[in-house]
C-alpha cells in the first residue's frame, strides 16, 4: 500500500516537472554547446532538438496519457516524412522571406541602423519571451482565421487528421500551410534582426514545446496552463468535437487565447475522441499532399461537415464524437 501511495505521488510529481525540466534542459543543452563547445547554433539546435525528442518519445510509455495512443499504426509513416519535410522547409523558407522583405530591412538598417531595433542588451532569457510574445501573435491570429476560412482549414485539417496524439504529431502539416504559417515567426526575425542565439533559442523552444505539446504523457503542470499551450490544453485543441477544438490556438504561449477569449481548460474532464470529422480522410503522405486540392461531391471534404455543424449545431454529432 505504501508503495503504492509512493509510485502515485512519484507519477503526480513527474507529471508537473516533466515538462519544464525537459523545456529548460534542451534549452541549455543548446546554449553550452554552442557556448563552451563552439558548435554553430544550428548544430548545437538540432542536437538539443533531437535529445529532447527521443527523451520525450521515452516518456510516451513510462508515463502515458492513454495507453491507446501508443499503438503504432500507418501515421508513424505518414508523420516522419511530415517531419522531414517540415524541418527541410524550415531551412529554406527563412531566405525566401529575406528576399521578399529586403526592401523594408533596408529601410530600417538606413533609419535606425540594423543593430539598433533589438534590445541586444537584454538577459537572452528577457529576449526570447519578448521574441516568443510577438511571434505568437501572428501565429495565433493563422490558427484563429484557419479553423475559420474554408481554403485555410483545407491545408489545416492535414495537422487534425491523426486518431492519436503522440509527439511526431508536431511536424504533420501540409507544406503549403508551412509556407505561410512562419510568415508571423519569420517577420520578427528578419525585421528586428535578433542575435544568432536567440534565434537558437527560439527553434529549440518551438521544436521541444511542439514535440511535447502533442506527447501523448500525463502532464499536470498547474499555473502553468496559463503560460504555455501546452498538453493538458493542446489534446482540447485536436478533439473531434468542433466547439473543442475551436479553442487554445496558441503555439507555444496561451497569452494572446487568454486576451482573446479562445482559453478553454475544463476541470476534471478527459478529451473524448481526436481527429477530424470526416471518417474517409487519407492517412497515407500523398493522399493527405493531395487532400486540401480535392473537392468529389461523392467525397465531401472535411470543411463541409465542419460547415454542416455550424449551420445545423447538431447536438447528434457533438454525442458521437464524444463516444
Ligand atoms: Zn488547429
């Protein structure tokens, strides 16, 4: 009995400090390589990215959310060439925005030279917040428009289609969708023009947070909820009950769904069923590339259901999905 009571407090303190020591560590795991072993900031960034990820995968099954979501089927295919495209596109996207937006630098650099924005000066801690807030901002107002806009959802319904979430999730969007969706992260950067460090920072912080976000590992990390979008907020976000997943649009903060009334953290409730609500969505790669462009009347793509909710409000479907 005693150990019993011991293992439940062991698994309820994990579950508070799993997250912000991974967060912390893979955050300084980057910075002292980059520091005292000179690697460049993009090597010392994947390092730490790729520890984080096999650390958090590990935790899938000592502490699980539901033991289900485990079980590999044909999506661990479909997500690693997600991934790998994902953090191919991530590369050479940043370049592409440089060209387009060097007219506007090169304003700025000519009236407030190129140093001068950025408050170089700053804790590195005091500027990745500062850099996380802005970014998020515009992310947040994507997501927002993207469960709202027909076209936008399209491409979007590729990241909701998974029955389970587990960290791979993190990398599964259309790349059309990635294209634009680090137009809000890549702005800042290229406009205020932040040290090669922050911009470390801030890729490790998104890589582990999203890993995690998605994980499928029992979190309880209390006040915390009102800082970062983190799991016990995230698995509400991919629920297949639309007036749930409408809701916690952030990234990595949860600041901008607190300002603008999206927050949304039932107590003592578990999330029912996840996905999307169209039962013949593709799960291969090709079929979910192809997916956003299709449009069969035979084959009703999700944002039609999702538009069928809206105009009828079927409490029929909120009870199936809730099964
Ligand atoms: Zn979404």
């Amino acid at each position: 009995m005693i150990y019993l009571d011991r293992s439940a407090l062991l698994k309820s303190m994990l579950a508070a400090i799993l997250f912000p020591m991974t967060l912390i560590g893979a955050v300084a795991l980057a910075y002292w390589l980059n520091q005292s072993h000179s690697y460049t900031p993009e090597t010392s960034a994947v390092i730490a990215t790729i520890a984080a990820g096999l650390w958090i995968w590990i935790w899938e099954f000592i502490l699980p959310y539901r033991n289900a979501w485990n079980k590999t089927d044909s999506d661990l295919t479909t997500d690693t060439i997600h991934l790998a495209v994902t953090a191919m596109m991530t590369k050479f996207v940043k370049p592409l925005y440089m060209f387009i937006l060097m007219p506007v630098v090169g304003f700025l650099g000519a009236r407030y030279g190129s140093d001068h924005i950025w408050p170089h000066h700053w804790n590195l801690v005091c500027q990745l917040v500062l850099m996380l807030v802005l970014c998020e901002f515009g992310r947040y107002w994507f997501h927002r428009l993207s469960h709202n806009v027909q076209w936008l959802w399209r491409f979007h319904a590729v990241h909701h289609s998974p029955n389970r979430l587990y960290w791979l999730n993190a990398g599964r969007f259309h790349p059309v969708e990635r294209l634009y969706l680090q137009i809000p992260e890549l702005i800042p950067f290229i406009l205020l023009n932040p040290s090669e460090t922050v911009l470390m920072l801030y890729l490790v912080t998104n890589s582990v947070h999203g890993f995690f976000q998605h994980a499928n590992i029992r979190t309880k990390i209390g006040l915390l909820n009102y800082v970062f979008s983190m799991t016990e907020l995230h698995r509400w976000h991919h629920s297949k009950v639309i007036d749930q997943s409408d809701k916690n649009f952030g990234n990595i903060l949860i600041i901008w769904d607190l300002v603008f009334g999206s927050f949304f953290l039932p107590q003592n409730k578990e999330v029912g069923v996840i996905g999307v609500l169209n039962p013949d969505y593709p799960k291969d790669y090709i079929g979910q590339i192809i997916a956003p462009f299709q449009h069969r009347k035979d084959k009703p793509l999700d944002y039609e259901q999702r538009k069928h909710f809206y105009l009828n409000q079927a409490a029929e479907h909120v009870e199936k999905a809730t099964l």
